[in-house]
C-alpha cells in the first residue's frame, strides 16, 4: 500500500507545484489517507459481493424476490380475474356481491336498502358467487 501511495503522489506532484514547503508533509499525508480510504472501500465492495457471489446471499435473495414477485402478479391476475367475473353477473346479483363482499354491508342491510327480503339477498348472493366461480374455472381452464 505504501508503494502505491508513492506511485500516486508521483503522478500528483505536478498539481503540487505550488506548495510551500512546510506543506509538503500535509500533502503527503492526504494523498496516503486517500489511498487508505480507497483500499478499504475497495475491500469493502469486495466483500460485499463475494457475500452477493455465495451461495447464502445472491441466490436466496434471488430465490425470494422471485417468489414475491410472482406472488404478486399471480394475485394480480387473481383479482383481475375475479374482477371479469364480477362483470359478467346480472345487475340483481352483482349489486348483491359487491354490497356484501366489497362494502361488507350485512344481507339484512342489503335487504333493507333494495326492498328485497333476506333470504332474497341470499339467493342473489349464492347464485352471483356460484356464477363467479363458475366463470373463474372457465376461464382458468382455457
């Protein structure tokens, strides 16, 4: 490292062509500080990727970024899917699902809002999720 830190305050020594004397010794010293700090963030890099290289590191971090990236766009395409099924129901039954499952409003409250009775609401309700999945395994299957 010595020998580095020479080699560099020699190529330098140009640019420290006006400095006093008393100041040589400063110089010296940052140009060797310089080279110390370069080599220890160096070995540091070097480190850190031999740790990315192994097979603990870069691997498994590989490994669970891809699994959590296809996890999300399975779950995407989940959704968009549900959401196509949800389009395809009748207005009665698609009111009733998104009421229920999306507002979490109760069949009673449902009920209530759309003059229908209860078990009204349940039937909608159990006809439009039967369709969904009806269509959800059509659409999986092709």
């Amino acid at each position: 490292m010595l020998q580095e830190a020479m080699l560099r305050a020699w190529r330098l020594l140009p640019d420290a062509d006006g400095l006093e004397a008393t100041d040589f010794p400063r110089w010296i010293a940052a140009v060797v500080r310089n080279v110390v700090r370069d080599r220890i963030d160096y070995v540091g890099r070097r480190t850190r990727m031999r740790h990315l290289e192994s097979s603990d590191g870069a691997e498994d971090y590989l490994a669970a970024a891809m699994s959590t990236i296809t996890q999300v766009v399975a779950k995407r395409d989940q959704i968009r899917h549900a959401l196509d099924a949800l389009d395809s129901l009748p207005l009665t039954q698609r009111e009733v699902v998104e009421a229920h499952l999306l507002a979490s409003r109760t069949l009673a409250d449902i009920a209530g809002e759309l003059g229908i009775s209860r078990n009204a609401v349940w039937e909608r309700l159990q006809r439009g999720l039967s369709a969904m999945r009806q269509h959800m395994d059509l659409g999986s299957s092709v």
